[in-house]
C-alpha cells in the first residue's frame, strides 16, 4: 500500500484527507506544527482503523532546516513515501493591498510558497523512488482569479498554480504524476485564521450557502489518486454549487 505525505493534516482539509486516505488503507506520514492536533488525529483514526500505520511529526514548513532535518531523519520504514499532499497553508488578513500588513504578507508567502516549495525538494527524491509517486498541491480559486482585499493571498495561489504547472514538467521523466486541486469555499479553520481568532466574521463567511467540506475535497484527491497510472488530472477546480466565482455567490 502508498505512504502519503499529508502537510498541515492538523485541520480542515488535510485531516479530512488523513481520515479518507487511512479508510483505504494508505500509510500516513502527517505532519503540521500543533502537536496535540495531530495526537488527537492519530487517536481518532486508530480508533477507527486499529491496524493502519500512522507516523506524525511537528514541522513548520516556513523552515527550510527543519524541514530537510525532518525529512531526512524520517524512520527508514517511512522513508518509502509515494505521494505527498502539499496542503499546509493560510491566508491572513483581508485588506486592500495599500492598508496590508507586511508580516502578514510574509507569514502567507513563507507559508503558502516557499514552505511548498521547500518540502518539495525534500520530499522530491524519495518519489522518484517510487512507482506510484504523485504529488498533489492545494491551491486555491484565488490561484484563478483575483478578487478584492485578496492580493497577496491570491498572488500566493496564483504562484502555486505556476510551480503546479513547473512541477508537472520538470517531473514528467521520473513518472511523477502532479494534480492541483483549487477549491472555492470549504469550511474549515481557514476564515478563522484570516480573521485571527474572530469566530463571528469567520462564520459570516458560510452563512447561507452550503459551503464545501474537508470532506469534499478529500473524496476529490481519493479518487485522483485512484486513477489508473497512463492517467493524471493536471488541475481541478473544485466549488460549492452556490459560488460561481471568487465573489460571485448566491446566499439563501
Ligand atoms: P485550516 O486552517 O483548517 O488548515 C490549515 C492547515 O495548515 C493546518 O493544519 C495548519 O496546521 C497548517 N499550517 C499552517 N501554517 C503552517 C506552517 N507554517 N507549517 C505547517 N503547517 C502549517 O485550513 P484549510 O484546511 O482550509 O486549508 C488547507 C489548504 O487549503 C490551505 O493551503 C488553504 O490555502 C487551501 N484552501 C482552503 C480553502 C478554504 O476555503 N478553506 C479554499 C481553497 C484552498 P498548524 O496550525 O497545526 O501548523
Ligand atoms: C480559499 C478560498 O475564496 O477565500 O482559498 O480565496 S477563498
């Protein structure tokens, strides 16, 4: 069975994709930077699944040290990782460009791209030992369009939907297969970390639609995933029936 690499597997989608993954037997390797969150996880899901195997670790991907460091000192029976799920990220902040706050800028840019980019090339030779590899990098509708007040996280997602497209050509001879997945609205931890712990504002963004689940998302990589090896999905965007744009949204 396929190790999978899950970044950021402490909340929302990546959890959703740990839950999904172990379901079909993969053995997980997750990591994020609470290390309770994932405790917790690992709990539920060996609740569920008493056999699977889980290895979690606490990284946090805007440092490129720890990361080789991470990678590299991986247990030798989990060094066989077939598929990594590049989803550790976060917006902060929903300003005009000219009122941003540059350490959110920073925390979005070092998070959303270069934190990417680094457990890429961390995690890059191991797959190219596998037969199955596959790389899966979350990126955003913002990596579609730009919408107002999302500037620099849009321009973080639009950079994900490039080096996704760089990726699939720079790994096309090793056999590595590259999907992104660009979801509209899932509800997650995701509106509260850009509204920094306001809980209300957070919620007012779902209100009267059915926003996607981590859920959603995780059933959209499962079967990505589960297709045949002459086959790769190159880009999905994936969106709540409600919202037909970035802002474009029908609210009940
Ligand atoms: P959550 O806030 O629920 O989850 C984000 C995850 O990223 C957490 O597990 C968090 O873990 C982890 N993370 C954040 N910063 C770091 C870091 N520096 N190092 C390691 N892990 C980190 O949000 P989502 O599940 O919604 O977000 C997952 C991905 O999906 C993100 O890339 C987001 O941009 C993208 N996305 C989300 C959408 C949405 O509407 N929710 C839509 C489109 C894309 P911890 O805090 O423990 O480190
Ligand atoms: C998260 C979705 O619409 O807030 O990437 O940009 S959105």
């Amino acid at each position: 069975m396929r190790t999978v690499l899950i970044t950021g597997a402490s909340s929302g989608i990546g959890a959703a994709c740990a839950q999904v993954l172990a379901g079909e037997g993969y053995k997980l390797l997750l990591c994020a930077r609470r290390a309770d969150r994932l405790e917790a996880l690992r709990n539920e899901i060996r609740t569920q699944y008493p056999d699977i195997d889980i290895h979690t670790f606490t990284l946090d991907v805007r440092d490129n040290e720890k990361v080789k460091e991470a990678i590299n000192s991986l247990p030798s029976e989990w060094q066989n990782v077939d598929v990594l799920i590049n989803n550790a990220g976060l917006s902060q902040g929903l300003d005009a460009l000219q009122d941003g706050d540059t350490d959110d800028w920073d925390r979005m840019i070092d998070t959303n791209v270069k934190g990417l980019l680094y457990v890429s090339k961390a995690v890059i030779p191991l797959l190219k030992e596998s037969q199955q590899a596959h790389i899966i990098n979350i990126g955003s509708i913002a990596g579609k369009e730009v919408y107002p007040n999302g500037n620099v996280y849009c321009a973080t997602k639009h950079a994900v939907d490039a080096l996704n497209k760089a990726m699939r050509i720079d790994l096309l001879p090793f056999g590595i297969k590259v999907t992104a997945i660009n979801p509209g609205m899932v509800e997650t931890e995701f509106s509260e970390v850009r509204f920094k712990g306001d809980k209300e504002r957070a919620k007012n963004v779902y209100n009267g639609i059915v926003p996607l689940s981590g859920l959603d998302i995780a059933e959209t990589i499962s079967f990505v995933l589960s297709r045949p090896a002459h086959v790769n999905i190159n880009d999905l965007l994936i969106m709540p029936t409600a919202q037909a744009t970035g802002t474009v949204v029908v609210r009940k």
